[in-house]
C-alpha cells in the first residue's frame, strides 16, 4: 500500500536548522509559494527540531519557528537533541553542557549574548558559570518554546520525529532518547515500523528515500541547503534552498 496523508491534508516538514534564519526564510517563501497551488483545505508545518546550535543566528531561528504562522496553517515544532541538550544543561547537567558546548553549543551562548572568556575551558566550575549565564538572558518565551517541544507527531501513514526510532518496538512504545538520538540501529533497519519514519538528525547531501523512511537533514548550517518534504495524499515532493 501506497503511504498517504490524512484526507485534504499538505504536510510540509523541515529538517534541521541549526541557526541559518536565511534559508528558513527562504524555505518559507517556497512554501508559501507552492501552497497557493494546493486544493488541501488543510496546511500543517511540521518542523523536525533542532533549531539551535551552529548556523548563524539561532536566537532568530527560534524566533522565527515560533512566529511565522501563515493564515490557514498550523504548526507542530518538535524537540531535537540539541535541544535536548540545551534544557538538560540548564537544568544542572554538565555533561549535556560539555556535549552541547563541543558541537555547536557555543555559537548559539553567542547568539543569545552570552559571555564566553574562554572558548576551550570545559571544566565544571566554568561550565556551571556559562549555565548561570545563559539561564539569565534566555528569554522566558524562549525557554516556555524549548519545554513545550513535543517529540513526535503522526499523520495518516507517516511518523514524524527527529532521531528515528528504535526497530522491532511498537511505536507507541518508543522511549524519547530514542526519538531524538537513535542512529546506525535505526537507519540500517529495513523494518516496518508501522509508519513511513520522517526525520532529520543524520545528515545525508541529499534526501534519502526508504521503504520504512524519508531523511531529510541535508546539513543545512554547513551545506547552505535547508530540505523541505511536502507529502499531500500518496504525493511526495521536495522543496530546497
């Protein structure tokens, strides 16, 4: 059988981010454009999360997700592992702070003017100064958005989550680290799953097509190319900057 999305329903689902607001923009107008050609009375976006960390201005990139709603969408932003990582570190865990740090954590302390005297140091005493900081100029808006992130989303015969999921478990028995972070386990499965599994997370130059999934993370901090899935019906289409 041919997988397909509710009835009169577009999906547009985004992979990963990671702080280039310019080709979040871009995608947008794509969408927008190409949304004027679609009969489905229903719009949905659904962004496959991590928003932060790398990239160029990931403060804007939040903001901008938890803005830009057109007349006659709806969105679903869901959580990544960065950020994961970024409400494990404010919550007291250094050691998702010394991960988050080491990729890409740092540009986004940046880009919500935080401090950092010493790029290197990962020693607690120095994490737990970077924590204090940030918790005290994150907005609240921002910190209400990374705590309501759910991890994933279903719709019709597609599975939407960041990571994948953990091959041979019912889906509505997966854990949330799976979700977010599984791998080599999951992208070398040819199981069924239950759903086609749309996610980001590993990065591929190109969208990669599966039975049992669709990656779309095309590296878009280092790569300048941001990967749009549009799925209407049995239809599938991508969209790129």
């Amino acid at each position: 059988m041919i997988p397909q999305t509710p009835p009169n329903t577009a999906i547009y689902a985004i992979g990963d981010i990671h702080g280039r607001l310019d080709l979040l923009a871009a995608i947008h107008e794509r969408i927008l454009a190409d949304a004027v050609r679609r009969p489905a009375r229903r719009k949905l976006l659904v962004y496959l999360g991590d928003y932060v960390s790398r990239g160029r201005d990931c403060r804007g990139v939040v903001d901008r997700v938890r803005e830009w709603l057109p007349p006659g969408f709806e969105r679903i932003a869901l959580k990544g592992n960065h950020e994961d990582l970024l409400l494990n570190f404010l919550g007291g865990d250094l050691d998702a702070g010394r991960h988050w740090l080491n990729y890409g954590g740092l540009e986004a302390l940046t880009h919500y003017g935080v401090a950092i005297p010493d790029r290197e140091a990962r020693d607690d005493a120095s994490l737990a100064t970077l924590r204090d900081r940030f918790a005290a100029v994150l907005p609240q808006a921002h910190l209400d958005f990374f705590r309501s992130l759910p991890i994933c989303h279903q719709a019709g015969d597609y599975y939407f989550v960041h990571g994948g999921v953990r091959p041979g478990v019912p889906l509505a028995g997966q854990n949330d680290h799976d979700r977010m972070w599984i791998r080599k386990t999951f992208l070398d499965s040819d199981a069924d799953h239950g759903a086609v599994i749309v996610h980001g997370h590993s990065i591929s130059a190109h969208p990669v097509i599966r039975a049992n999934r669709i990656g779309i993370d095309t590296g878009a901090y280092r790569s300048g190319v941001l990967t749009c899935l549009l799925l209407e019906g049995r239809q599938r289409e991508f969209l790129r900057t």
